[in-house]
C-alpha cells in the first residue's frame, strides 16, 4: 500500500498538558484506519490536529512533523491543506440552506465550478456516492434541516467530497445515529475508500471491528497498538488493548 499521510514525533498539548505524546503512525491511501480508545485518549485532537482545527484553540501547541504525501502540513495554506484533508463531526451539521445548495456552497466559494451545469453534476455525482440520491432527487430545494439526521449526515459527506478531498477525517460520524442510519452511514465509508483515505474515530468497537483495515488504539495520548483490524481484535499485543476491546475497560 501507498503511504499517504506521515505522523513523526508529534506531541500536543493543551496549556500545560500533554494530550499526544511521540505518536508516531503511518495512514495508508485507500484505507480505513480506525482509531479507538478510551475518554481523553487524544483521539479527537488527533484528527484536529491533521486538518490543523486545533489551532484556533489558543492553549493549544505541539511539536513534531505530519507530512502529506511527503509535504509537511504545518507548511501548507489552511484552505489548501483543508481541500485535501477534510473532516465531518459528530452531529450532522447541515448549513440553514437548501439540500443543493448545502453541497454547492463550498465549490462555488473556492471557484471550483462556474456553471449551473457543472453544479447539477456535482450535486448528483455526490449524492449518489453517498446513497442519498433516490431519496431527495425530487426535493432538492427543500431545507436540509427537513430531512433525517441519517439522511443530514449523508448530506453531510456529500458536501465533503464536492471539492474533492484526498483524505476525510470522521469524528464518530454516527454517534447520534440510529441502526439503520448507522448502517447506511457505514456502508458509505466502505464505498468511499476506493477513491479516499479514511481516519474514523469511533467509541463502537464493534463498527470498528466491522468497517477498518486497521485500527491503533490510544490509551492516555499514546498509541498503544497499531494492527491489522482482525489481528488486533483478535490478538492484541498489549493487555490494555485487549482490555479494552473486551469492555473491561473504557
């Protein structure tokens, strides 16, 4: 596998606290690499760290490098580095505007698209990728707010990848989601990393289990272990992974 994203030596910290220490990890292009662990793990700081979200945080400081196809992110424009690497919250986060509009808004504002007939095409290429076409191709100028969280959260990846990211951070996507919604949201990320790399933080070891190639558990801002999804389930290095990963912990 190619190596798309390099973590050397990274250290964070908030104020005087270090929440990541040394994390040094490799993410592989067309992968899902999930990352697990317990509560303060620096799990979400992470992620923030890797589209640089966490620098509107003033305690916020690090050390260390993470290189983006061989280019150090903390070089980058935000808005370039943001173009490639990009992130969806926990909570769908729809913006007060219509379904096509939601996905339009970011393409027309970085100039990546003119034409009305560029835009129809996009909306309808996204949409599909996330499942979401069948179910509002009729509605298309209806609030977002209108429709499901599940269907919110897929409009939510939909607007991602209208600009085309090479990398997408998911912050426990479905946290807030039922079954059903679940599934679809997990089926679309399985599609997805034919064409992206995926890091998906998630406190479900179970979907963990279900959608990774790999999977690095962090404990207390250290990387643990890092392994083949099904190996590090199955046959974790570390007692407190294993610990973890069968609820006697976390």
């Amino acid at each position: 596998m190619v190596n798309k994203v390099t973590v050397k030596d990274l250290v964070c910290y908030y104020g005087n606290k270090c929440v990541l220490n040394l994390l040094n990890i490799q993410i592989m292009k067309n992968e899902i690499l999930n990352i697990i662990g317990p509560a303060n793990s620096g799990k979400t700081t992470f992620l923030r760290t890797l589209n640089r979200m966490n620098e509107y945080n003033l305690l916020y400081s690090y050390d260390g490098k993470i290189y983006l196809d061989g280019k150090n992110i903390f070089t980058m424009k935000v808005e370039q580095l943001r173009r490639r690497i990009s992130m969806l919250f926990a909570m769908p986060t729809p913006f007060p505007m219509s379904i096509y509009d939601n996905i339009v808004y970011a393409p027309k504002h970085l100039k990546l698209i003119k034409s009305k007939a560029e835009q129809n095409i996009i909306v309808e290429r996204v949409l599909k990728d996330v499942s979401l076409w069948d179910e509002v191709k009729d509605r298309l100028n209806w609030p977002a707010m209108k429709i499901s969280g599940g269907q919110q959260q897929r409009l939510c990846i939909a607007r991602v990848l209208a600009i085309n990211p090479e990398v997408i951070l998911f912050d426990e996507p479905c946290s807030g989601l039922d079954p059903i919604s679940t599934a679809k949201v997990e089926q679309t990320m399985l599609r997805l990393k034919q064409k992206y790399t995926i890091v998906f933080v998630t406190n479900n070891v179970k979907q963990a289990f279900r959608i990774g190639d790999r999977t690095a558990f962090f404990f207390m801002g250290e990387l643990i272990e890092i392994n083949n999804t099904k190996q590090l389930f199955h046959s974790p290095n570390n007692k407190k992974t294993a610990d973890y990963i069968t609820g006697r912990f976390g």
